[in-house]
C-alpha cells in the first residue's frame, strides 16, 4: 500500500490536483486502506453482508467521495476522510439491500397474482413494450434524471435520494425531480403520438 500520504489535507490535495497519477494514487491508498476496508467490512457483515458486498460498497463509497470532493460537497471541518467514505459505503450497501428485498417482495406479488389466474403470453410482450416505451422517455432527460426518477418511483423519500445521489439536500433533490419532469414534458410537446402511448399505458 502507497504510505505517501500522511494525512487527510494530502490526500484531498492529491484529488483536487490535476496529475491523474495522484489522484488515481490517492482512491486507491483510500481503497486500500487497512482501517477503512476493517471497517467497512465489520459494519456491512452486521447488516447480513458477504466480503463481496463490503468490497464492491467500498469501491463505490469511493468513487462518490471523488464526486463529492471535485463538487465541493465534502466539508472536512465536518467529517474525516475515513469517517465519511465508511459512512457512504454503509449507506450503499443498505440502500441496495433494501432495493433487493422490496424487488423480492414485488416478484413474489406478483408470482401469487400469477398463480391465481391464467396467464396470458401476450401480456408479457405488452409489459415489455411498456418498459422500452418508458425507458425511451426517461433517457431523453439524461442518465441522471432517470435515475432519479426511477428512485422516486420506487418510493425512495427525498432525503434517501439526495443522500444516494449526493445532493446537498432533499430540497435540492427535489427542485433536481422538478427540472427532470420539466425536460421529459418538453420532449414529448413534440411528440404527440408518444404522449397518446402513455397516456394508454
């Protein structure tokens, strides 16, 4: 492990430097760090995580603190550098987890439903139709928005969704689900025959 960098302020002068070599340096001494990977892994298998989980949250944990930091999210009058990244990684791997188990719970809804009555092959080439349909609307308004969007659709609060998406707040995030719905009524003010889709869905 690189030990060149000996506190947190080199380590954000590393980031916010314009040498790829440095800051590529410095996300993986933070990666790679004994305290912070013992962390992480302790926190994320109390939540009934695998060592997969903890290695792949970490990763991602890092790749937002590089986000927040470039952003000038990161306070670290607020926070350590180790403190705030275990935090992210914790919040990731729940986040996800409980993505997985309301997907889960919507499967086996929707097995029973399916169990109950005949099922028509039809309907699953309709469902499908609904989805590229959707999905064509929501990449109009850009990656960000759709992701976004598709949070909010999953009930995820306001507060959740600046927390995973690195808002500054949940009024952020949501004058962010304003202009997305903005861009997407703008897209489809041109497009009609799309719009009667929809609205038929």
């Amino acid at each position: 492990m690189d030990n060149s960098f000996t506190n947190d302020e080199h380590i954000l002068r590393s980031i916010r430097g314009k040498s790829p070599q440095l800051v590529n340096a410095a996300l993986k001494y933070l990666y790679q760090h004994h305290t912070i990977r013992s962390v992480v892994s302790k926190q994320i298998s109390g939540l009934g995580g695998s060592p997969d989980d903890s290695r792949e949250s970490l990763h991602q944990a890092i790749a937002v603190f590089y986000t927040h930091v470039m952003e000038g999210k990161y306070n670290p009058a607020l926070s350590a550098i180790s403190t705030y990244v275990v935090k992210i990684a914790v919040q990731i791997y729940y986040t996800r987890r409980r993505s997985e188990i309301r997907r889960d719970k919507t499967i086996d809804r929707i097995s029973e439903e399916m169990s109950s009555s005949i099922f028509d092959p039809s309907e699953l080439t309709e469902m499908e139709d609904q989805k590229t349909l959707l999905d064509t609307v929501l990449s109009a308004a850009g990656d960000r928005c759709k992701r976004l969007l598709k949070l909010r659709s999953a009930d995820y609060s306001m507060s959740e969704i600046a927390e995973i998406m690195g808002y500054r707040s949940q009024d952020v995030a949501k004058n962010a689900a304003l202009d997305c719905r903005k861009k997407i009524n703008e897209f489809l003010a041109g497009k009609p025959a799309l719009l009667a889709a929809l609205k038929s869905l």
